[in-house]
C-alpha cells in the first residue's frame, strides 16, 4: 500500500509536520505533495491510503492553497479509500476555530467516498470551541498547535501514527508496505 500526504502550509508547520510523518513512515512508503503543485485528482486517486494536512487560518478558514483545491477533492472517487487528516491551529489567540480548517477537508473526502481513519482525544487541549470535534471527546483527526505546546507535536504525531498503523492493520510500516 502506497501513502500519500497531501497538504498546503504558509508558515512551513504543516510542511515540517509532514516532513516527520514522512520520517516515521518511510520515504519509499510516503509520497509527500503540496497541493498547488499538483494535479490533485489524478495524483490523490493513485494511493490506497491519503493522508491530508492543512493549518486553519483567522476565523476557521482553510489554507488558501487548500481552499483553491477543495472542488476538485470533491470530485475524486474516493469509494474504498481509507483517509486521516490532520491540522495546525493556535488554541489559544484562535481558540473558537481551533483546527475547523481540518472539519472541511474531511467533510470534502467523505463526500467522495472516503472512510475517515485516526480520529484523536481532544484531552490536553484547552481551545473554546472547533469544528473538527465529532464530540465532546474527540476530534475528526490528529490536531497540532505549534505556537502553544510545540513540545507535543512529536510525541502527538508518534502516537497517532501508531494508531493509524492499528486501524489499518499494518505491523510495522516499513516492512508491510513495501
């Protein structure tokens, strides 16, 4: 099974956080894209597993580069394919859209067919409110705070990659995937 992470990021945070993605997974395992530089139907429909990663900006919005692309998410079959996303946001000057920009995306992918993997505890979090809950507890997929607990995001990303492997049934990544 071949993984493909797909994300937009003005800052470079979402990029180095698919850069550590990349690193646990395997380079040979995990094709990395920035979505402006693709054509993202005819790149997305080649993997089994997607993985997708955008930063919420201002009140809740998606990434620029992400929002250029979401009709054309939209219109990918996706039937079948497994998908997690994953999100930057700043819970604290932004804490009313924390991570909303990642909602939209898997909003966007379960439109097309897509199963919604890697759902994450919304515990150690302190944010006002998100679209990216699915309850109470949990949010849609594994969200990311680089400006308030910058510390977590390794060990974050660790454990959600961990139980991504789980969902997926995958022992070991670099051994069942290549």
């Amino acid at each position: 099974m071949k993984i493909g992470l797909f994300y937009s990021s003005d800052t470079g945070n979402t990029e180095s956080v698919a850069e550590m993605i990349q690193e646990e997974i395997g380079q040979d395992n995990l094709d990395i894209h920035e979505v402006f530089t693709i054509d993202l139907p005819e790149t997305i429909a080649q993997y089994e597993f997607i993985i997708l990663g955008v930063p919420t900006w201002y009140d809740g919005e998606v990434q620029n580069e992400w929002a250029d692309k979401l009709d054309e998410l939209e219109k990918v079959n996706l039937t079948g394919c497994k998908v997690a996303v994953y999100g930057l946001g700043d819970q604290e000057d932004w804490g009313e859209f924390f991570c909303d920009a990642i909602a939209v995306l898997a909003a966007k992918a379960q439109g097309s067919g897509a199963t919604i993997i890697g759902h994450w505890s919304s515990d150690g979090y302190e944010f006002t409110e998100s679209k990216a809950l699915i309850d109470e507890k949990t949010f849609i997929g594994l969200t990311l705070d680089e400006d308030r607990q910058s510390e977590l995001t390794e060990s974050r990303i660790k454990t959600w990659l961990e139980q991504l492997k789980v969902e997926l049934g995958v022992d070991n990544w670099q051994a069942e995937l290549s």
